[in-house]
C-alpha cells in the first residue's frame, strides 16, 4: 500500500522511526510523500534520498573515533566569533552601557574589550556568549559535515548519491519524492513549510539543519540571500529555528484541502495518510525506561521551553490526533531523552525493537487501513484538519508569540 508519511520531532527519540521503518517496508508498504519536523526531517530526507532503513540505521548509529556516537559530537562548542560579530554583538552593547565615571573612558574600553573576548572564547562562558549571541548553547557544525556526507555516500541508480549540494526544487527533480520540511520563522513568528513549491531555492542540507535546531539547545539559523525566497517573500536575515515549536506534528497537512494548506503542499491527493508520532507514555522494554540522567543539552531552561512549546503545540496537534488517531502510529520512547544521543547500544536497541512492534501492531489492525476523507472539489465542509492548519498559518496568537520570544 502506498502511504503519505509523516514524521514528528524528538530528537535522539528519532532512533525509534529506524525500527518503525524496517516494519513497514517489510511489510511491502510504500511511500508518495514525505513530511518531518526536527528529527522526522532527518528521517523523512534520508528515506527521500533513498535510505534503506538498514542504511539508515546504521548512518544514525555510527560511531566516532572515541567509540561515541556521532550525534554527540552534534553538540559542539560555538564556532569562533568573527570580528563584525564581536563590533556589533548585543553583548558589546551591554558592556558600553555600563560607565563608571571614575574610570577614564579609554581605560574602560580597554576593559570591554578584554572581557567581550574572554566570554567570546574562554571555556563555559563561550558557550554563555553563543547562546546570547546565536541563540544556543552548542553548534550543530559537524551535524552539517555529516548530513552533505550521507548525502553524497551509497548507491544510487549505478552511482553514487551526490545531493548535498541541491536545493529543494533539484532534490525533488532528482528523486522524483515530494519532501517537506517544517521551521518556524522566529523573525516573522510564522511555521515554515519547507519544500520544491515554497522555497525552491533553498539548500536541502540547510532546511533540515533549519528543521532540527532545537531553541536554545542549537544556535538558530539566519536565512541567507542566496537561499531565495520563501513563497515570494524575501527571507534575508530571518531567524530561524525547529518547527517543533508551531506543530510538532503536522499531519494535517496531508490531510485538509484548506486553500492555505494546498498553496504550500499542492493539490490533496487520495492517498493513504500515516503518520509516525513519538510517544512518550508508552514504555518501550521492561527495566528501560527509567528517565536518564539530564543531559548538557537538557539545560533546566531548555527543558522550560520545551514544556511552554509541548503546551503551546500540544492542543493544535491533539485536535487533529483525536480525529484521527485510526492515522497515527505511536511509537513507544518513555523514559528516553530528546537530547541522549549516547544512549548505549542497549537502549537504542530496544527503542528501535519497540518501533518495530508498534508499526507491525498498527500494520496489523484493521482499522489502520482507513484512508482519510478524500478532497472536496466543491461544496467543502471544514474538518479538524482544516481548523487546526488555520489557527497555524494565521497570525500568531497571543500564546504563541510569547513563546517565541
């Protein structure tokens, strides 16, 4: 059978769609049209480039020199402060604003200087800086690295994958796949749907670094010029950051024929919606889901932000999910954490084992076969899906914006 798929955000949590995948392929199913949020769009772009699941799986399980996994070196020190940065940081400005007047001006600039570059480049407080500076505690450089080598690595048609250079349109002209990818616009505090119609222009690999930055855990991206535009709108200079914070899990883009919904995904098509939700309630083995030790990247104010956008985003998605839960998978992850990307080899064993079962139970109930209303052509009757994709792409409410702030 042939399935829309949607992929919901949750970072190391993202290992359990691995083992989901290996079921459904398995199982003969496959895909039209590919949708991720944060850790589902790394997913949903290694399954558009042609990824096995076994391919997959052993691309996120790869390990470094030291024996780690990769991904924790995706939690990385700042890169290095350029000097425009340090001339026009917000930081330089504070340090200006305060003035002693018994110190004499030349020996307090002299100071500034001495303490932007110790906070610019000493240890922790480097860190400090990037994350007022850039708006994370790490940087996702080697997350970059990696992504442009997946791409570029393994067969593909005779060849060799070489697609870390495309951009959206040539990605989607090359693998013949629709992929979209949700970001939030912090800048213009909209959700950004990702894909060859809305930002043709834009590099593949920056969409899904886009996708995946996690607010305050990974510095946000500023939209470059040479990026295009986004829907005809010019985006130069626009922050962006995880489209988790707006919608999570946004299966009711495949699923409403609202106008402002097909401007971004085209015409709904009559195919089956699936949608592979990470669920945290649900155990994943017997004596492993105790929660983890905290994580450097689960500061206590990341953790905050992530309760304030889990509340904010949870009523959108929990509309859509109580109509059509017969559309959802849910995927077993309790006890595991957002950021434990060196989770042992036993634990990611068992996340990937539980994505299995969960996809095979689902696969193996009947009522997970029901194809969702088909489009409307005329005489349309708003569903869920449609009221939910409109609360999302109109003006951010009140809550909303101050989450994003």
């Amino acid at each position: 059978m042939n399935y829309d798929l949607v992929f919901e955000g949750g970072g190391a949590k993202g290992m359990v769609f691995a083992g989901a995948c290996q079921e459904f392929f398995k199982r003969g199913h496959t895909f039209n049209r590919l949708l991720g949020t944060s850790a589902g769009a790394i997913t949903a772009t290694l399954l558009a480039a042609g990824y096995t699941p076994d391919e997959m799986l052993a691309a996120l399980v790869e390990k470094v020199e030291d024996g780690k996994s990769v991904f924790t070196g995706f939690m990385g020190p700042p890169a290095p402060f350029s000097e425009e940065e340090l001339r026009t940081c917000a930081t330089r400005r504070l340090l200006e604003g305060v003035d002693f007047t018994f110190v004499p001006d030349f020996i307090e600039e002299k100071i500034d200087e001495l303490m932007l570059g110790a906070l610019a480049n000493g240890g922790k407080f480097r860190h400090v800086f990037g994350l007022v500076e850039r708006g994370g505690w790490f940087a996702a450089d080697r997350f970059v690295a990696w992504l442009s080598a997946k791409l570029d690595s393994g067969p593909w048609k005779g060849g060799q994958r070489q697609f870390s250079k495309m951009t959206l349109s040539q990605f989607c002209a090359a693998t013949n796949v629709e992929l979209s990818l949700v970001a939030a616009d912090t800048t213009n505090e909209s959700l950004l749907v990702l894909n060859h119609r809305t930002a043709p222009e834009c590099p593949i690999v920056w969409a899904v670094r886009m996708s995946m930055s996690i607010p305050l855990v990974w510095d946000e991206i500023i939209w470059q010029a040479s990026w295009g535009q986004y829907l005809g709108n010019d985006m130069e200079g626009h922050a962006i950051v995880d489209g988790g914070i707006l919608s999570n899990f946004p299966i009711d883009l495949f699923i409403s024929d609202a106008p402002q919904v097909t401007k971004l995904m085209g015409p709904k098509q009559d195919i089956a919606v699936l949608g592979l939700l990470i669920d945290e309630k649900l155990p994943v083995a017997k004596g492993l889901f105790v929660r983890v030790t905290i994580k450097p990247g689960e500061l206590k104010t990341v953790q905050r932000l992530r309760r304030l956008v889990d509340t904010a985003t949870g009523a959108h998605d929990k509309m859509v999910l109580d109509e059509y839960s017969h559309l959802v998978v849910r995927l077993p992850a309790q006890g595991y954490g957002t950021t434990e990307f060196d989770m042992s080899d036993e634990r990611r064993n068992a996340l990937v084992k539980a994505g299995q079962e969960a996809m095979a139970l689902y696969l193996d109930t009947p009522a997970g076969l029901v194809l969702p209303s088909k489009a409307r052509p005329d005489g349309r009757v708003e569903t869920e899906a449609d009221r939910v994709a409109s609360r999302i792409f109109a003006q951010p409410q009140e809550s909303s914006k101050e989450v994003l702030r």
